[in-house]
C-alpha cells in the first residue's frame, strides 16, 4: 500500500477526534452565565430592550477582550427573561434565571417588579444588580446579594424637593403620582424633602398608572392655588397631565421625577411640554468622560440612540464581570466580596456602593424642556 493510501485513513482519523473533542483553548474556557430581566413586551418594553441592549453589549465587550477569571477565558452569554412589569410575572422570571445557573443577574426595570424578585434572588444567594428602579427599599431591607447602580428615590425626589423649595421658591406644592411603587416611591421621597426644608403641601393627589383623564385631579389642585406641581410617573401620562393642565389652565410649574424626562414626554405633550422640568437620575451622559464615546458605540451597534437606561446596565453587567475577575471565580459566594467591594470609574459615573448596596456616589440632574429639547440645569449628589 503506499504512503498516500495509508496517510489518508490517519487523517480522517485525526479529524473525526477534532469534530468530537474541541481544540484545547474552547475546552479551557469557563462558561458564565449573566442573567438579564425586564419588561421586553407591553407598554414598558422600550425601556426593557434598551437596557438589554447595554448589558449585551457589556458582554460583547469583555467577550472580545478575553477576559480571565482565574485561568481560564470566560465566555459570557447573556440569559433573557421578559417580566412584563408585572410583579407576579416578574417573580416567575426571577426563578427562571436561578434555575438556568446564572451567575448574577442585572436586573428588573420596575420598583414594584424588582422589589419581590429580589427576594427570590436572595434566597438563592445570587447577586442582582439593579440598573433602573429607584425605591429605596430595594436596598433597604439588608439583602446581601442586592446591589444599584443608579440613584434612589431618596436622593433624586429628595433633590427635587430641596430644589423645589429654596432654589425654585415655590410657597405652595401639590404632589401627584400613579400608585406604582415608582410613582408613589418618587412622591413620597418627595414630599419628604419638601417638608424637611420648611415648604407646604397643598395638595396629594392620585391615580393610577393606566389613567388618560386627570381633570378631577387638576381641578382639585387648581382650587388651592397651587404654584407647583410634582408629577410621580412615567413619560406617557406625564404628557397627558401637562396637556390637561394647559387646557384647564393650571399655571403651575409642573416638575417631574424620573422617567419623565424622554423625547417621548416632548413629541406627546406638544406645545405643553415648553418649561416642564424634570429629574433624572444620573449625570448628563455628554458630560462624562466616556459618555460620548459610549453613545458613539450604542449607536454603531445598534443603529439608534439610546433611550434612556442603557449605560446603566453596561456599568451593573461590568461591575459583576470585574468582581469576578478580581475573585477569580465567577461563583456568587466566592465574588461577591469583591462586588461589594468594587471602585472603578463606569459610563456613568463612579460605581461602588455602601453598606446596603446602594450607589455611593448617587447624583441626579435637573432638565428643563428649552426649544423642544431637554436641557441639563444642574446637578447634585446625595440629598
């Protein structure tokens, strides 16, 4: 037989080990699940892909850059879960990542969502990071795996009310929000601040977070001559109030919390829209050092801007993976430490957090509507 003949049975051989068994660097790396939940369908799911979008690309971005936990390249896929921003759902979502072995979570969108699958989270002893509901009792209630990488309602109600008081002057105040954990959240952390600086409240009003029509509600504040009125909700019906209140002729400087500054709340309120204040959790993103680059990326990637909460799920999905990489070990029990820890310099500002889980360095922004725009006014830290 001659050496061709015998030459190739080897190499088909060799070839059916290499199908089999993958080459030596594929079979080195450690697999690492990053779990993701949000609303990805309904009313909220604009919210819930830009975030989703963020943490991808995160992922992508440390996937491309080989990191190692330990000795060997971790390969990072992103596990998603849609919750609907239904609580209930939202639990069954929660499950469903712990079951999968996910090694964190960056997740939920909703205060009233985030509050009970953290508690599943816990019990399971994996660490969730939370990019963009804001109730304080999200780390309020001790949890060891329950850590924000955004400011709390504490800090930017507590600002707005600060604000409303001794910047804006305002002698009388009336709070709306739409029953939400969000919604009543903002406005109770709200009215707290606004009491704690001398100011009054005339007037606390409510809805719910699937209302259109606000006139019993505006009619009820116009009667006690109210000169400024905080709305706690989202975009949608923040829009909807503020038309109403120019028709009922309100004359009341109208000052939402966050999520009511979107480029949808300008398109929706139209000509009502013109001096609305509202704010917004963050610092302006162009005004950060990687805030310009990191839009550039977004929009490479995606081929759109960013809504609104996408840089704070790209910092949440970092802080798991740097934690780990600093454990060497992507091991809740084993990085968790580390991710209590953490101190680096995110999109959005400084990411560590204190002994609750809460952002230490929280801030937040007030923005005007000017022109058809949201304009940056100020920004604050804390409360």
């Amino acid at each position: 037989m001659s050496l061709r003949y015998t030459l190739k049975p080897l190499a088909l051989f060799v070839g059916a080990i290499f199908a089999i068994a993958p080459p030596a660097s594929f079979a080195d790396d450690l697999p690492v699940k990053i779990g993701f939940a949000a609303p990805l369908t309904g009313a909220n799911a604009g919210y819930g892909k830009d975030l989703e979008s963020g943490v991808r690309l995160a992922i992508e971005e440390a996937n491309a850059q080989k990191i190692k936990i330990g000795d060997k390249v971790a390969q990072f896929t992103l596990v998603s879960q849609d919750d609907q921003a239904d609580p209930r759902i939202g639990v069954q979502a929660a499950q469903k990542l712990v079951d999968s072995g996910v090694a964190v979570v960056v997740g939920h969108f909703n205060s009233g969502t985030t509050i009970p699958a953290s508690q599943v989270y816990e019990q399971a002893g994996i660490p969730v990071i939370d990019p963009a509901a804001t109730n304080p009792v999200i780390t309020g209630r001790g949890f060891a795996n329950t850590f924000m990488v955004i400011s709390t309602d504490g800090q930017n109600a507590g600002n707005a009310g600060a604000y409303a008081v001794d910047v804006t002057k305002a002698k009388r105040i009336a709070i709306i929000d739409d029953r939400t954990a969000f919604g009543q959240g903002e406005a109770d952390e709200f009215e707290k601040a606004v009491k704690a600086h001398g100011g009054t409240i005339v007037a606390r009003e409510y809805t719910d977070n699937h209302a259109v029509d606000f006139s019993t509600q505006i009619t009820k504040i116009k009667g006690t001559n109210a000169d400024l009125v905080f709305f706690g909700g989202l975009d949608n019906q923040a829009a909807g109030f503020a038309r109403r209140m120019k028709q009922l002729g309100l004359n009341a400087q109208l000052v939402g919390g966050g999520g009511v500054m979107d480029p949808d709340f300008i398109k929706l309120a139209g000509e009502a829209a013109d001096g609305v204040m509202a704010w917004e959790y963050g610092r302006p993103l162009a005004q950060l050092p990687g805030g310009k680059d990191f839009s550039a990326k977004f929009k490479k990637r995606y081929g759109e801007d960013i809504l609104s909460y996408a840089p704070f799920g790209y910092d949440g999905a970092w802080a798991a993976i740097k934690a780990m990489q600093q454990a060497r070990s992507s091991a809740p029990t084993a990085y968790r430490p580390a991710l209590k820890a953490i101190d680096f310099e995110g999109v959005t500002g400084k990411i560590s957090f204190d002994s609750t889980g809460a952002l230490k360095s929280g801030a937040s922004t007030l923005y005007q509507v000017k022109n058809g725009a949201w304009v940056p006014i100020v920004t604050k830290s804390g409360t």
